[in-house]
C-alpha cells in the first residue's frame, strides 16, 4: 500500500475485492482530508487490480507502480489517473524491473523507479508496506503466503491443539538506499517459527523506523 500528502489531502492505494474467485480484485485510491480525516472522495480503476506506490503531481495527476509478475514485463507498469479519474498505462515493460516506488522531479518527470528481485535478497511474494526512515532508506515489508493447501485440507498444531495458521512466505523485510542499492535483509522466507522467533517476522505488511 503507497500513499502520498498534496494539497492538503492524504492519498492511499487500496483495493476493494478479493475475496472469491468470483470477486475479482480492483484498485483504489483513496482521498481523505488532512484537517480531519474525512473521506474526499475516491477513484477506481478496474482494469488493474492493485497498486504499491503512488506519487501525487501538483496538479492533482496520480502516478502508481503496478509490481506485477517476476516473469511477465507486460505487468511491470507505472499508471497515470488524471484528476477527473481518467486511468492509462503511462509505463510497461523494461527498462522497469517490477516497480515499487516511484519518484517525479518539479518539472513532472520521472527520475526513479525500481523494486524487484536481485542478487543477495528475498523480494516478497506480495509486497506491502513502503517506509523511508530519516537517512533516506527504504525498508520493505511482504504479506505473501506463498503456496496454500486445498480450500478443504485442514492443517493441524498437535501440540496445541488447534488449526495452525496457514504459513507465510513473507517472513522478512529488506532495506535498500533511495535509489535501490541493496543494504540489508532481516529474516528468511518461509522461515518464520511463530511470534516467539526472534530472527524471522511473519507477513510484516507495515513498518516504522525510529
């Protein structure tokens, strides 16, 4: 989920959907006043089904980055909506590499864009979570469970007795500069133990850096 602050109001990626095969899912992004936090309105752009990071311009154009598929550069794509909700494809395909964030310089032109597996890291099946700490760093955070059973297999904790949580892919998060250079990852995918683990996290979709 990307958000963004411009003139006043508070912009966040969404999506409504989702929840059934038959439920497909469709982007949103979402519009609520600074002053108090009420809703000022919403876009929907049902030919992508979800964003990661949005930018918006002075002029009220929202730019949003569609990660999309590690083998498919049809799905890398940076999207333009317009103030009056008019949705295209601004983006596709190399030289973008599964775009996560996004940024415009004062004359509106994009000067950086990147996210995407490389050497040395684990990039989250579903990533989620977007947070610039106070050097500059971005850190990434995941939600993906990978793989899942069938809808009527049932997984077992014997030891507790209890249905276990279905398992998590996304067990980590990674840090990169500004410009993407690759600095550090904590934690294994798919290696989270449970909540006492202290060297794996378990679907860290939000994050914060003091």
């Amino acid at each position: 989920t990307g958000s963004d602050i411009n003139l006043g109001a508070f912009y966040v990626s969404d999506r409504d959907g989702g929840t059934a095969p038959n439920d497909p899912s469709v982007a949103v992004i979402r519009k609520f006043y600074m002053t108090n936090g009420a809703p000022a309105g919403e876009i929907r752009v049902p030919a992508s089904t979800g964003f990661n990071d949005i930018e918006v311009a002075d002029d009220g154009t929202i730019y949003a980055t569609n990660t999309g598929a590690g083998n498919d550069p049809a799905s890398w794509q940076i999207w333009k909506i317009t103030p009056d909700g008019s949705a295209s494809i601004f983006k596709q395909g190399a030289p973008l590499r599964q775009p996560n964030g996004i940024a415009f310089d004062p004359q509106g032109n994009l000067v950086r864009s990147w996210g995407g597996p490389g050497e040395g890291y684990e990039w989250p099946e579903s990533n989620h979570g977007v947070h610039v700490d106070y050097k500059g760093n971005v850190w990434i955070g995941g939600n993906g469970r990978g793989p899942q059973p069938a809808r009527n297999a049932t997984t077992t904790n014997e030891s507790a007795g209890v249905a276990a949580a279905l398992p998590y892919n996304d067990t980590m998060v990674l840090k990169f500069t500004k410009s993407g250079k690759f600095l550090m990852q904590i934690g294994k995918a798919g290696q989270s133990k449970g909540s006492n683990d202290v060297a794996n996290l378990r679907g860290p979709a939000k994050l914060f850096i003091d």
